[in-house]
C-alpha cells in the first residue's frame, strides 16, 4: 500500500471518526429531556398495600433498646477514682461507693451524692481546699467521656459555680458569640440544634453542630459546660 | 490506535457518554446509541495507517465488552431497584455521619444497605451490630428530571445514597444494638477513631482521621476549601499512593534478601511478593478509610499497576485509571453522579495523562493543570474556586506526601499507649500547627476567587480533553479537535 494510499485511508478514518463523535453529539443534544425514568418509589412485595399508599399512616417514633450497664467514670476525692460499671438508674453516692467511698479531703458538701446519673458520665468529686479558696463552691460535676468524639457515643451532664463557664444548654445567641472561634451563624446552629435535638447530655455533642470539629471544640473545652 | 494502546478509556468515554445521556433525560436507546457512535468515533479519530495486526479482533471483543457493559451499567439506573419489602433487618452499621441536624448510620444487612436517620444522641458506632424493626421505603427522590438552569448542580440525596450502594431507607420503629462485630473493618475503624480522639491533640486528630478513617473535621475542611488544596483530605490515589509507597520502602529490604533466602519460591528479586504483599497493605487501607469511591478508583488503578509488576508488563497510566473507573462503573453505576467519583477520576486522568513528564517540570506543571481540569466540578457544586490554591497546590502536595507519613509515624506510640507519645503527638502538632501558618499567610496575599462561568469551564474541558487524547496517544491536532468537539456537546447538554 503506497503513502499516499495510507494517507487516504487514515484521513477517511478520520472523517468517519469525527461524523460518528458529531452524531453523537447530535443525538444526544436533540433527545435530552424527552425521556423521564419510572419514579424509584416502587415498592415489591404485599408488605405495603395500596391502602397505605393513599392513606399514609404517621411514621412511628423509633425507640431505642436502653444499655444493659451504663458505664461512668469518677475522679477527685475519692479513695479509687477510674471507670465503674453500675446498673442504670444509678445515683452519685452508689458511683462514690463503688469507688471505695469519699477522701478525708473531700468536699461532701458541695456533692450532691442523690445526683441522678446516666451512661457515660464522669463525676468530679472536688476536695475541701477548693471550697475554701475559691469565692463560690465547686459542687461536684459530672462530663461526658474525652474518648467521645465524632462517633456521638453516651453523654452526661455537668454541674459547675456560677463563674463557671458557658452552660452552651442555656446560653443565648450572645452569649454563645463571646466563645472563642463562634461567630454568629455557628451560635444560632448551636441554639437550633438545642432546640430541634432537645439539650445537649455532653460537650462533645457540639460535634454534631455545623461547623464544629474538634480542633474547635477543643479551644472551647474550658469555656463551657454542658447542665 | 486508542484499540491497541489504551482501550480502557474507549469504553470508560463510551460509558460516560451513555450515562451523561440518561443523566440528560435522553431515553436509554439514544445514550446506548450515542455510546456506540462515541466508541467508533474515538476509534476512527485514533486510526494511522498502518493498523497493527490483530486490530480488528480487539475492536470487536472490544465492542461485545461496550454492549455489555451497557447493559450492565444502564438496566440499574432505568429500572430502578424494587425496594425489600421486610419489616425487620439485622446487620452490621458500616458508616455513621451527621446528616444536617440529624445522623444516619448504613446498615449492611442480609437484604441488602439500608439507610436510617437517627437522632445524633442515640446513634449507633460503625461496627456495631443492630437489630432494626420498621418499614423499607424508597430513597427520597425528587423530580429533577426537567432541566434547570438556574443551578448548575442539584444536590439528589437518593443518588448520592445509591452511589453508595444503599438499596431503601428503612424507616425505624426500634433501634437496638446487640454488640460489637469483631475484626470487621468498622468495628477497627470505630477503635481507631477512638483512639484518635481521645490521644491526639486537635490538627492531629482532624489530619489523622482524614488520612486513616476517612472522615472529614468540618473546620478543617473549610480551611483547606479556602486554601483550595480540600483534595488533601479526601482519601485518594495520593493517599493510597502515599501509603503503598512507604509501605514497598520498608519492605524492599525484605524483598532483595527473599531470593537469596528461598530461591525456589522468590524470583526476579521478589517482585511477586512485594506486588502481593502491598496488594495486601493497599486494600487493608482503603477498607479502612471506609472504601471511598476515590480509594477504591485509586486502589484498582494502584492495583493493575502492581499486577503489572509482578507480571512484568507495566501498564499505560491511562489505562490503569480507565481500567479502575470502569471497574467502579460496572460496580455501581450511580457512582458516576458522585462528585467525589468524578473530581478524583477526572485528577488521576489528568495526572497520568502528564506521567511523562518527570523531576520538577512534573511537580510545577501537575498541580495547576489538575487545578484547571477540575475546576469546572469544583466550581459548580461550591460555587467558587479559591485562586490561592494554584499556588499552594505546587507546595501541599509535595509537602503531605512528606507530612502524611511522618504525622501518622509521629502518632504511633500514643496511639498504641507506648511511652513518649504525648511529646510525639505534639511534634506532630507542631509541624501541622506551621502548614497551618503557612497556607493561611499564603491564603492572606492572594484571596481571590474564581466562579463558574462558561468561557472558564469550556476552556478547562478543552485542555482536560485535549490531555486525554494525548494520553491515549493521539496526535496534538487530533487531540485538541477532540477536546473542542467534546466541550461542545457537554456545554450544549449540560
């Protein structure tokens, strides 16, 4: 096959080829919006019958299985802080027991040992000396796990002085703005999603807030609290 | 020939065509059409005279492959799944993530994915093992089939689900945790992620868990979206390159003395056992990111470059891309509605289209041309693109193929309760805490933004196609005709 006939040949390829992508082109220009898929709704099976279809009956509130044991965690005062394995409904006193009991220089005022409890807390039980010291009592105060994070496992509440930092449950829009690193449209996620999720049970829930993370979290750690 | 030298990116263009066609509301007849024409035209534009013997066959198995593999891909997306009529599932949760103000967790159950929502305090760790009563629903899928202009992306919630295999929403009337899987990757996951938090000061913990669970620190990521470098966080090629490569560094060693050692088992200095082994260490990896369409493109292209040494035929980089997005389609077609599929195939396009060019002419030219390539999916579905990132891109990317390793190194002992961890977490911290200081020094000169616009977009899907006719070894002329006539018809659709 001569070069010119070579030539020839790879040019009418190429003819051919740009026709084919022009087509294409074509073709798919001119019938676009002309064809809709059947709607992905289809439902097999008699589970749901066409009675439901028409009268939709109200989508039931998930329940959720309780945990058999909460875990809680409890350090300060007391004679073998660590984390304790109790039954739920548990209050302070049983958590302070299974601990070995309270220190010589515990606080036992300012702890509230009746303080209901729930899975994952951590109860701080503070010493005598910070009562004198300081201008406000520290009662005892009860965090949710470090190990938290983005995982949203069990929470806790915490009770804090009236300087203490915070209470992100309460605090308003403002106040929320006087935090580190929040400026006004992650104060009102932080108001909305207290009010769509009901309060906050630990810090590390403000990881499930819009523009939260955990560097952010971190910053804000001791300036706020979770009541 | 595109036949001979690349025949991967004729059926993944092929493909694409027919599914950019559906997406378009063109009935399936026209895309399978289309797809064909596209199919014969590459090939057409391809041909120089001589062909090399053997053509015609591999262009008609070629063809049978294309029609199937229309099939296969088109019939899910047309004939959209029954939903599973069961009142109650069992199965492992093998993602959980916050979804707006509330969370959903993936169940992988023996009737298929499901998706729940469930309130953020009550959700359930990947890994765990649920017992889910309640009733399966479809996806919620809103009628988007008419055109809009007036956004260039929708947001469809029931393909970004399908692209990530859910079958039905199941709507919960009990939720109930059972226990724990054990050594399933979610349950390692969960641990890892744990760990993660509770020992990591708070860059490690957003860099590390971006790197090796594949979740993303939202403040993080609005830092590297401004910084235009947001690819860093997604785990990609660059990440599964990164952790192959320091992987075969510390095994080549083993691999040189294997031979010598067992030479009847271990030959060519143990290149099957280095393959095998990182084969190995590249799909623990990628399970343990969660299994990202990104990772998983990037592991099969990783993967065919990898049996390419071990059988001693190297793969055309192309190729091993097209090779891997096609896999990922033929796997889940709705993948290609995932911005997260087509920004890191449209990169790795890109970047092995330029694997010619080596040393400090690649670095310098990589970053802005991927920058371009992608440019116009960036821009549509974030609105804009930060113009610092053409810089910052040529410096990030050689510096976290550095960082990544060294963080997670300098992460090892805390993260395993070993002795001196704190101090190395906080090195760690350290070095984050000056990128940190440096991209945002860098971000401050230049603040620019680019929108979207149509002169922008169509210029980048002119370079972008003009590389990919390079890539499959068309001529410069063919190639840029390539690319003017594609920019053509996907502005004229989309």
């Amino acid at each position: 096959m001569g070069w010119n006939e070579e030539k020839k040949k790879s040019l009418t390829f190429l003819a051919a080829g740009v026709l084919c992508l022009a087509a294409a082109g074509f073709l798919l220009v001119t019938f676009s919006g002309r064809w809709k898929s059947p709607p992905s709704g289809m439902v097999a099976g008699p589970a749901l019958s066409m009675k439901q279809t028409e009268t939709p009956s109200p989508v039931p509130q998930p329940t959720f299985a309780p945990p058999a044991e909460w875990v809680l965690y409890v350090t300060g005062a007391v004679r073998s802080p660590g984390v304790y394995r109790l039954p739920p409904g548990a209050r302070a006193y049983q958590l302070v027991e299974r601990a070995g009991g309270l220190r010589p220089d515990a606080d036992s005022v300012s702890i509230n040992l009746a303080m209901p409890l729930g899975d994952g807390m951590h109860v701080h039980v503070p010493a005598a000396l910070s009562v004198v010291k300081g201008a406000n009592p520290q009662p005892a105060r009860a965090e949710a796990p470090r190990t938290n994070g983005a995982a949203g496992e069990a929470g806790g509440r915490t009770i804090r002085a009236a300087d203490a930092p915070v209470d992100i449950n309460t605090a308003t829009n403002g106040e929320l703005e006087q935090l580190p690193g929040i400026g006004p449209k992650i104060a009102a996620a932080i108001v909305e999603h207290r009010s769509t999720n009901g309060p906050f049970r630990s810090i590390e829930d403000l990881l499930l807030v819009k523009g939260i993370g955990p560097k952010k979290l971190e910053a804000l750690r001791n300036s706020i609290v979770v009541r | 020939m595109i036949v001979c030298s690349t025949p991967a990116s004729l059926l993944l263009a092929s493909w694409v065509v027919a599914l950019l066609g559906i997406g378009a509301g063109a009935p399936p007849w026209a895309s399978v059409l289309a797809a064909c024409l596209v199919f014969v035209g590459l090939a057409g534009l391809s041909y120089s005279a001589p062909a090399p013997s053997g053509t015609m066959w591999t262009g008609a198995f070629l063809f049978v492959c294309l029609l199937a593999g229309l099939l296969r891909i088109l019939w899910p997306v047309c004939v959209p799944p029954a939903v599973p009529s069961v009142r109650e599932i069992e199965g492992v949760v093998s993602l959980e993530r916050k979804w707006g103000y509330a969370h959903v967790i993936l169940v992988d159950s023996a009737s298929g994915r499901f998706l729940i929502r469930v309130p953020p305090s009550r959700t359930a760790s990947e890994g765990s093992l649920v017992s889910v009563t309640g009733r399966a629903v479809p996806l919620p899928s809103p009628d988007v089939r008419k055109r809009d202009r007036s956004r260039v992306v929708q947001f469809r919630e029931d393909v970004f689900w399908r692209a990530r295999g859910v079958v039905a929403e199941f709507v919960p009337s009990s939720v109930e945790e059972t226990g724990m899987s054990s050594w399933t990757f979610s349950s390692l996951r969960t641990e890892l992620r744990r760990r993660i938090v509770s020992a990591m000061p708070a860059r490690m913990q957003a860099y590390l868990l971006a790197a090796w669970v594949g979740v993303k620190d939202p403040e993080l990521q609005e830092d590297h979206a401004r910084w235009g470098t947001a690819h860093l966080l997604a785990v990609s090629g660059f990440h599964v390159g990164i952790a192959v490569a320091a992987f075969m560094l510390f095994l080549r060693p083993v691999a040189r003395r294997l031979p010598r050692l067992f030479p009847a088992v271990f030959h060519e200095g143990g290149a099957l056992f280095t393959s095998v082994a990182a084969s190995v260490v590249l799909w623990a990896y990628v399970g343990l990111t969660g299994a990202a369409a990104s990772a998983l493109r990037a592991a099969l292209m990783v993967q065919v470059i990898l049996a390419g040494q071990a059988l001693g035929r190297p793969a055309k980089p192309v190729n091993s891309v097209c090779v891997a997005a096609c896999a990922l389609l033929l796997w889940n077609p709705w993948q290609f509605w995932d911005l997260g599929w087509r920004l890191s195939v449209v990169a790795a396009l890109t970047l092995a289209a330029l694997a010619d060019l080596r040393g400090v002419r690649g670095v310098f030219v990589s970053g802005p041309v991927v920058w371009v390539a992608t440019y116009p999916l960036v821009a549509a579905s974030f609105g804009t693109v930060p113009v610092v990132g053409l810089l910052l891109n040529f410096v990030a990317i050689p510096a976290f193929s550095l960082i990544f390793p060294l963080i997670s190194l300098l992460a090892a002992p805390g993260l395993s309760g070993l002795p001196g961890g704190v101090v190395a977490a906080s090195l760690g911290e350290r070095i984050l805490t000056l990128w940190e200081g440096f991209a945002e020094a860098t971000a401050s000169f230049i603040p620019g933004t680019v929108s979207w616009s149509i002169l922008g977009a169509g210029g980048a899907a002119i370079v972008f196609l003009t590389l990919m006719g390079r890539g499959m070894a068309l001529s410069i002329r063919r190639s840029l005709f390539m690319g003017i006539l594609g920019a053509l018809v996907l502005f004229e659709l989309f």
